[in-house]
C-alpha cells in the first residue's frame, strides 16, 4: 500500500478504508480502528519523507496537492467524528445545537480560508509550486505544518489547510444528514404518532430482529445508534424492552442452536407464504 501512495496512488488506501468500514458497525469503533489505520499509514510516510527526492517538481506538487492531503482530510474527519460522537447529548434537540454548534465552527473556518478555497474550487494552478512544494521559507509563517508534522521536510505550506478543507466538506455533509434524520424523528414525536400495533411475540424476538437490522445497515448508511432504532420500536409497538438490550443479545448468542431462531421462523413464513401464493 505505501509503494502504491510513493507513487501518488490511493486505491490501496481506499480500498483498506472500506474494508474497514465494512467490517466495523458501531460508530465509535469504527472512527477508532480508521484513526490508527491512518497514523499508522502516516507514520510510514513520514519516514519516507524524511528521506526522499522527488524528480520533478510537478510530482511534488501531485503528491502535496492531491494524494497527502486526502489521506490526511480522513485521518481529520474521523477524529471529528469520534469527538462529535463521544459528546453526543441523550436530548435530541440537544443533538441538533451540537451539531449545529459544529456547523458554526466549520462555517467560520471557510470565512477565514475563503481565498485558498476559492483557489481550489476554481481548480487554479498558478500558486500551486508556492502552496504545494517544500520551499525553504524565510517567514515562519508561511510553514503552516499543524498538529500532523513540523518539520518542513515533511509538509508544506498549504497541504495541512486543503486536508482540512476537504474533510470539513466531508463532515458537512454528515452532520446535515444527522441534523435531518433528527429533525424528521423530532417531528414524528411531536405528531404525538400513535399506532393500534402491538408486538405480541416475544421481546427477545423483536431484539434479535433489532440488532440484525442494525447490523445490516439499513437505517441513516450504518450510522444510527442501537440504542436509538431500538426506542422507535418501543414507540410504535408500545413495548418496554428494558434499558439492557445488550444482555438479552448475550442471551441470543449464547443459544446452543438456532442462534437466529425468530429470523429463520420470518424466512420460513415468508417462503411458505410465496410457495403457496404460487401454486
């Protein structure tokens, strides 16, 4: 993979990336396992760095400019994510002003960077040797290196700043998918809905069918909480689960056999349902 990156190519990484977003379904793990993937990736580079020549001055730049900056921006989203996460309030609208407050902050930043994203957004080139190579800069100034590295051998003057922008244009798009996922279920809540359902099998059956919807993905890409499918369906089947679900799916998984019971009795009774609407 690092061979693959030296040579300003990121399908490796990507393609490690989704494996491991693929194999992680909590939230929390998952920003955790990417964050030291990524340091570790990093890491390696930083070695390389310290040591290497590019031979044109047109690879530098593609290396600072295009493939650095996007290993960096995940590396800055991810740990935005898990800070975001972790300080997540239990009130839903509590949630919204977190997110919000989020928002706020990453819109100041875009004031404060307008001109080098403008740069960017037009796709300019002509300041790219400048923002984009390891010129030794009399200005400090100019060495803008951040938390990642600070040695000018490692960075230059602009490659922290555009990881930043491309990750916060990456957490914009998440926060406002959290922020409409809220809002939508804030507005069922205060339409007071109500249904005349009532889950009448068993509560561990509606936990097996919770946790294997939660790890199928189906609601908000992956992202929503356990915890907070399994008070949806408390509220439209007016059923009291218990505040340790976690124990009841120890339950589950400590089966001897036909650990997925309920969900094989719903594949049979749908097969035997399509068998006989055939015949």
């Amino acid at each position: 993979m690092i061979t693959a990156i030296k040579n300003n190519s990121l399908l490796d990484f990507e393609n490690e990336l989704s494996l491991i977003l693929n194999t992680y379904s909590d939230e929390i793990e998952k920003a955790k396992k990417i964050i030291i993937f990524i340091e570790d990736i990093l890491k390696q580079l930083t070695d390389w760095l310290k040591h290497h020549v590019f031979e044109t001055i047109q690879e530098e730049i593609k290396f600072f400019k295009e493939i650095k900056p996007n290993i960096v921006a995940k590396l800055i989203f991810y740990k935005e994510i898990l800070s975001l996460v972790a300080s997540l309030p239990l009130d839903k609208s509590k949630r919204i002003k977190h997110f919000e407050k989020k928002l706020d902050a990453i819109n100041h930043f875009y004031r404060k960077n307008r001109e080098f994203i403008k740069y960017i957004k037009s796709h300019s080139t002509h300041f790219d040797e400048l923002y984009f190579s390891r010129k030794k800069y009399k200005d400090i100034f100019l060495n803008d290196c951040s938390v990642i590295i600070h040695d000018a051998k490692l960075c230059t003057s602009h490659d922290y700043l555009l990881a930043e922008v491309i990750a916060f244009e990456l957490l914009v798009l998440h926060i406002e998918n959290r922020i409409d996922s809220l809002n939508q279920s804030c507005a069922i809540s205060n339409n007071q809905f109500k249904s005349n359902l009532h889950w009448t099998a068993k509560k561990v059956d509606l936990i097996e069918l919770i946790y294997a919807l939660h790890e199928s993905k189906v609601f908000d890409n992956g992202q929503a909480d356990i915890k907070e499918i399994t008070h949806v369906f408390e509220k439209a089947f007016q059923i009291d689960l218990g505040d340790n679900i976690t124990r009841s799916f120890i339950d589950i998984k400590n089966r001897k056999s036909d650990q997925t019971r309920f969900l094989n009795q719903l594949q049979d009774a749908l097969e035997t349902k399509i068998e006989n609407d055939l015949s």
